[in-house]
C-alpha cells in the first residue's frame, strides 16, 4: 500500500516537472518571437530603430531624407506641382559619363530592376505620387530599395513630384507596416511588382507630367557630361554606357545627338543583349520596331531597314555612327546628348507629343542626329492599341492643339534657324 503511495506520487512530481519544463519552453519560443519582431521592425530603415545598430552610411541617408522632406520641396514653374530633389542620393561616380535619366509612378516603379541589370551606370529617376499618402509609401519603398539593394543605393537618385498642394512628410512606424517582414532585394522588387497590378493610366486618375519629370531627372545630373533619357519601362542594350564613352573619347561633333533605334519585344523571359541576339528575334517576329503598330511614322526616320542590314564596319566591335539623318515630323526618338541639350515642354502631359516636341526644338536649334550603328532600346511587352486607358484619344488632341502653338514659339524663339518642324 505504502509503495503504491509512492509511486502516485513521485508521477504527479514528474507530470509536474515536465509541465513546467513545457510552459517554460513556449514562454522561451514565444520571448524569441517578440524578439526576432522587435529586432525586425528597428532594423526597417524608416523606423525609429536604434542608432547605435545602424551603419554610418544609414545615418547619412536618413538624415538626408528627413532634411529634404522637412524643406517642403520646390515648387515648378507652374506653381502645379511639388519637386524633392535628391530624396535619396546615389553613393558617387565619374564626372565624364553618361547618366540614364527615367521617370516613374509608383505603380511601375519595379521596372527599375532590369534597368540597374543593363545600365552600370547612374539613373536619376524622377517618381510622381498623386496624392500625399502616395507619397509617404514612395518613401518607403524607396527608401527600403537603397537599403536592401546596393546597386540602387550606390547608383541611383531618387527625386519625389507630386501635386503642389501635397506635402509629404517623414513616414511613421504604421506607414511602413507592409514593408517591415521584406528582408531582401528580390523581396521588396516583387512587392513594388504587385502594386502595379490592374493599373492602366501612368498613375491612376491623376494627370502624369511626363515632360516634367523628364526635367527633374535631366536638371539633376550633377557633373555628368552626357544623358541618355529613357522611359522606365525600356532596357538598353549591353555594354551601351562603355561602347558610348569610347565613342565620345574619339571626339564627338557638338552639333549632333546620337539615336539609340528602339524596338518592342513580345515576350519578355530573354531580354537580346546583343544586335546579333535582337536581329535573330526580329526575323521571328519576336522582336519589331517601336510602335510599329501604333505610330510607324513616329519613329520611321530612324530608318529601321538600314540598320537591321547595316555591315560591320568596325572589327574591333566599337560603337559607331552608322549615318546622319534630319528630323523630320513626327520623329521622336530617344537619344544619348550633352545635357545642355534644350529641356522638355513641361506643358505637355499624359500621352501625345511630349517627346515630339523636344525633337522637334533640337532640329530649330540646329542639331542633327547621328543613328548609332549597333545599341539599341527594347520595351517590355508590344505596344497595342487596346493597352491605352480610354481617355488617350482625348489627351491626344488636347496635346494636338498644343503642339501646333509650340511650333509657332519656336519660329520667334529661333528667328534665324533655316529648318522647321
């Protein structure tokens, strides 16, 4: 009787103990949790954090950022918009070189990734937000790009625009909440991806300055010698910064900017890096000239026929000039220049004649362009008629209209210029 005692209660005893030993196990898994959260959200850049944990280079940019913001930015010309230049700062690079200038909205600002894959280069991009609660997630989100990706932080610029009567001010802990569980470059791309989704109009319901921010990326270069002004949804082709420079150390006529032939690629999986990559995709049909479809006239006196046959004229595979045309309306291609070259019409907004018109002042202001014989520009995706938001049409006329004034400014602004638009 007396050992059937013991035995009951030297189990109740053990039931004990390993009860407690399981409590203190969950308390411990549970601690560990809290932690691990605790450490994630003051590792967040935005976050208050704590400074001691943080590298010096991470103290600079968030001193940077929240000195900017606290400017309240510059107004444009207009007195329509607001500008914060150098939001975020590149970490440096080379005075003579070409620096990629692109725009973006919030809602396709992920294609930022296949540019840092093409360009080694600087970008100074310049990104719209509509509205001030945009623009604390802009923040954010960029922010966490130069935080977690090193090609962004070491090479690109940030410059924030939105509306005049928007002020964006230094995100709190809520508004980077979504972002917080996003520890890698790869992560906060994809995150950037999905905010794009089902969104057709450059940003929404808001009307997109595009020439403006053109601007604002141009005007922000720095010492840089030369600019190659992209849409962000278009990627170079290899080796194009290098093959320019060389060009440019061979000496390059003051009065000439250099087109770089543009194309539209199907399908994205395998992007051609080379001319030999993209002329086996066009004989596919993969591959075809920039808006074939939609505006072939546009982009005709790049004349795309002679280029696709051009002979190699130099065996050592340097960049060349293949030939030298005269703009003639509606020409607008994209092109590498001096960035003294004239700036872009701010007037012109959302879709039709924004890149025309710069053209268009570049020939009454006596430049010539010179075709480049084998770099190239690829867009994302066949542009068709059917991917447009509906009011298109409409702003195209409205930009119609504008243009045609443009073209009579010019006249008086270039009185003696032999050539017209």
């Amino acid at each position: 009787m007396l050992t059937a005692v013991r035995c009951s209660f030297f189990r109740v005893v053990l039931v004990a103990l390993l009860l407690v030993a399981l409590l203190q196990l969950l308390y411990l898994s549970l601690l560990s949790n809290l932690h691990g959260q605790q450490q994630q959200r003051s590792a967040h850049p935005v976050l208050v954090g704590t400074p001691h944990t943080e590298l010096r280079w991470q103290r600079e940019q968030k001193d940077h950022l929240k000195a900017t913001l606290m400017s309240g930015g510059v107004l444009d010309v207009s007195g329509q918009y607001r500008i914060y230049r150098h939001l975020l700062s590149h970490e440096g690079g080379q005075s003579n070189d070409v620096t990629l200038a692109s725009h973006a909205s919030l809602s396709n600002l992920w294609h930022l990734r296949e540019l840092l894959q093409r360009w080694d280069g600087r970008i100074s991009l310049a990104l719209f937000v509509s509205s001030a609660a945009q623009g604390k997630v802009a923040t954010v989100l960029a922010y966490t790009l130069s935080h977690l990706c090193p090609s962004v932080r070491q090479r690109v610029s940030f410059h924030l625009v939105c509306q005049s009567g928007d002020t964006i001010v230094l995100p709190k802990q809520d508004d980077a909440a979504e972002f917080v569980h996003l520890q890698t470059c790869q992560a906060i791309f994809a995150k950037a991806e999905n905010m794009g989704t089902n969104i057709i109009n450059y940003a929404g319901n808001a009307s997109y300055p595009n020439n403006l921010l053109r601007n604002v990326a141009r005007a922000s270069l720095g010492s840089t010698a030369f600019v190659l002004v992209v849409d962000i949804d278009m990627v170079p082709s290899q080796g194009l910064r290098s093959g320019f420079l060389e060009l440019a150390a061979r000496g390059l006529d003051p009065h000439l900017v250099f087109v770089v032939p543009a194309f539209e690629i199907r399908h994205t999986r395998r992007l051609p890096g080379t001319k030999e990559e993209l002329l086996r995709l066009y004989q596919v049909g993969e591959v075809r000239a920039f808006y074939e479809e939609l505006c072939p006239q546009c982009q005709a006196p790049t004349n795309y026929s002679v280029w696709l046959n051009l002979q190699e004229k130099d065996t050592s595979g340097r960049l060349t000039v293949a030939y030298v045309v005269e703009w003639r309306d509606p020409w607008e291609p994209f092109y590498i220049a001096n960035k003294e070259v004239p700036a872009y019409d701010e007037r012109f907004k959302q879709y039709g004649f924004n890149r025309i018109s710069q053209a268009c002042e570049l020939n009454m202001a006596g430049f010539s362009f010179a075709v480049l014989d084998s770099a190239f520009l690829l867009h994302k995706g066949h542009k068709l008629p059917g991917d447009f938001h509906s009011q298109k049409d409409a702003e195209n006329k409205i930009n119609r209209l504008l243009y045609r004034s443009f073209k009579e400014e010019l006249r008086m602004k270039y009185p003696d210029s032999s050539r017209h638009c």
